[in-house]
C-alpha cells in the first residue's frame, strides 16, 4: 500500500494544489519508515529470545 500511495504521490502532481498527492507521498515515507522499524524492533526480540533460551532450558531442567 505505501509503494501505491508513493507512485500516486509521484505522478499525480496535478490534482488540487498537489495537496492530495503530498499526502500520499507522505503517508508512504511513514508507512515505509514504521515498516523499518517494525523489522529492527522483530530483530532485537529474536535476539533477546534467543539468548535467554538456554537458562530458560536450563531452569527447566531440560
């Protein structure tokens, strides 16, 4: 969706004022960006999951 709201961003120049068009080029930098950080914040959990598995395991006494 943000990659459609980008292309519409781009060639849609012309509609009232280019309002509607920065609104869409906006709204796909935003989406891009949350995405971005959506995968670091994934990355940082796996990580931390993945370390405290072992003394999990180990408590568990498996």
């Amino acid at each position: 969706m943000s990659e459609d709201s980008r292309k519409y961003g781009v060639q849609n120049t012309c509609t009232s004022g280019n309002t509607l068009s920065k609104a869409a080029s906006s709204f796909a930098r935003a989406r891009a960006q949350m995405e971005k950080e959506r995968g670091n914040l994934l990355k940082a959990l796996g990580t931390q999951v993945v370390i405290h598995i072992p003394k999990v395991s180990k408590m568990l006494g498996d």
